[in-house]
C-alpha cells in the first residue's frame, strides 16, 4: 500500500469526524448575542427540531428609492447589526440594536420574494418588503413601541388585500444608542 492510498482513507476519516463535530480542537463556535437574546425573548419562536443555519454575513444595501421614501427608517437599519439565517427553510435577517439600558432589542424579518406576495401591495410596502423583508417578530422593545404584540407586521404572506401601513415614528426603535 502506497503512502497516498494510506492518507486517503484517512483524510476521508478526517471530514466525516470533524462534520460529526468529533475533532473540534480549538474550534469553538462563536455565539451570536444578538440570536441569543432572540430566542431568549421570542422562545415559542423556535420548536426543538427547527433548523437554523447560519449565512454568510454581508452588508445590507438599501434601494435609493427605499432612503429617499423611509430616511429614517434607513438610518436605523443601517446603525443595525445583521444575521443572515435560514429557520426550517425560510430566510430571514435579524436586525438587532443595544438599546440605551444595555438590552439588545430588534426584528426577525422574513425575505419574501415577489413570486410570493398573494394580494397587490401599495408602493410604499412592497418597498419595505424588497429592501428588509416583513417583521415576523420583535423583541425587547420598549413598551410604547407599535410592533410590541403584533403576530406579524409587513409579512407578505400574512397580509389581506387591504395593507396597513405605519409611520417610522411609531415604530418604536427609537431609543437605541447611536
């Protein structure tokens, strides 16, 4: 047996032990705070058998159109921290803050492409659709904010054909540090 006919069987050993986790010297996952406080705070969120996966982080670009129309809402989302997953094959991006006594708070938004809106959308929200996605959840919101108690805000699949829409103002994301 040659020594490459050795080192292939093992190199295959290799990668199968370390996608079992079973080498995992010196490799410790990096717990994201802002998941965590998430499913801290929304844990009826996530069944035990939910799959998440984590995606490859970049940086989230807003539409022209979408700063021209939300200025606001654009500056906040751009102040936010962002974590691209997919739950139980849906893809969403949190979008989380450190508000100003030390709590993390944010949105769990559901991406939703055009193929999937099921009634006509006024400009203005399917903008917000296109740019973040709907709000699925929120959390760690102060107790005036408008998303507080909501089952679902600006998600397409949710929505009738008469969608409501609300001011930046009222969504109450704005006592997070700057």
């Amino acid at each position: 047996m040659t020594n490459a006919q050795i080192k292939a069987p093992i190199h295959t050993l290799t990668i199968i032990f370390n996608l079992m986790g079973i080498f995992s010297r010196n490799k410790k996952k990096e717990m994201n705070t802002d998941f965590e406080a998430f499913k801290s705070e929304v844990s009826w969120f996530l069944n035990p058998n939910s799959k998440i996966e984590f995606q490859e982080q970049k940086e989230i670009r807003l539409s022209e159109e979408f700063k021209g129309v939300f200025p606001n809402l654009s500056e906040l989302i751009v102040k936010s921290r962002q974590t691209y997953l997919i739950i139980d094959n849906i893809n969403y991006i949190l979008f989380a803050w450190d508000t100003l006594d030390g709590q993390i708070c944010g949105w769990l938004n559901q991406q939703e492409t055009e193929e999937e809106y099921k009634c006509e959308l006024i400009q203005e929200h399917e903008l917000l659709i296109r740019n973040i996605g709907g709000i699925r959840e929120s959390f760690n919101q102060p107790e005036n904010s408008f998303s507080n108690n909501q089952n679902f805000m600006m998600e397409l699949r949710l929505l009738t054909n008469s969608p409501q829409t609300i001011s930046e103002k009222e969504s109450g994301i704005w006592q997070t540090k700057k």
